[in-house]
C-alpha cells in the first residue's frame, strides 16, 4: 500500500504532530518505523492507518483515498476501519491460499515429470 498520495498525507500529519517523534509518541509506535515509510522502504501498512485514524481521529475516507474531511469524529469512521480490516483479513487469507496451490502445482508437476521420465 504504498501509494505516493497515502504518502504525501502521512507527511502533513508528521507535520501537525511537530515531526516524526511527535507522531511516533503520539500514535505508541518508533519513529524509525514513520521514516522508514515515509522513505519507501518499508509499506503503508493497515496497522499504521488503524492508529492514525483510531487514536488521532484522521479520516480513513480522507488517508486512503483523499477525499472528504481530514478529521472525523463520527461513529462511520470506526466501522470503516472495521471493513478495511475486514477485506485485509480477506486478501491475506487469499493470498496464502494463491501459495499452497502454486505449491500444491509444483509437487503435482514434479511428481508428473517423475513419472514421465521413468515410464520413457
């Protein structure tokens, strides 16, 4: 989830909280951590924006997509993070299922190419 725009909100909020230490004290998390984002080498990830959106009440509608207000206070925000989380958990779990078959392939395709070269 490394969009350039998610990217360029995350720096202005860095900015509302006096830097990244102010931000990494704010949110409970290491600064390090906001640089390494901040610098593309480490993802946007869906923990980051939980934090940024549950603990300082920053827009998941505005963070994502940048659209709608900045901050929000309403109960539709909490149930939004929810569905994010939600269709995370999904991906997730859909790409683990995406690995065991490619595995499953593999084995399926060696044990054929076995069987090949010993019946020729």
């Amino acid at each position: 989830m490394s969009d350039e725009a998610i990217i360029k909100r995350l720096k202005v909020i860095v900015k509302e909280h006096g830097g990244q230490l102010g931000l990494a004290h704010a949110i409970g998390v290491d600064q390090g951590f906001i640089s390494k984002v901040i610098n593309k080498k480490q993802e946007m990830s869906y923990y980051l924006i939980r934090k940024l959106c549950f603990q300082l009440k920053y827009s998941p509608e505005w963070l994502i997509l940048g659209t709608g207000e900045k901050i929000i206070n309403k109960p539709e925000s909490a149930k939004l993070i929810t569905e994010i989380q939600m269709l995370r958990t999904e991906v997730d779990i859909l790409h683990a299922r995406m690995r065991a078959y490619e595995i499953e392939m593999k084995e399926l395709k060696d044990s054929f190419s076995i069987k090949e070269q010993r019946a020729g």
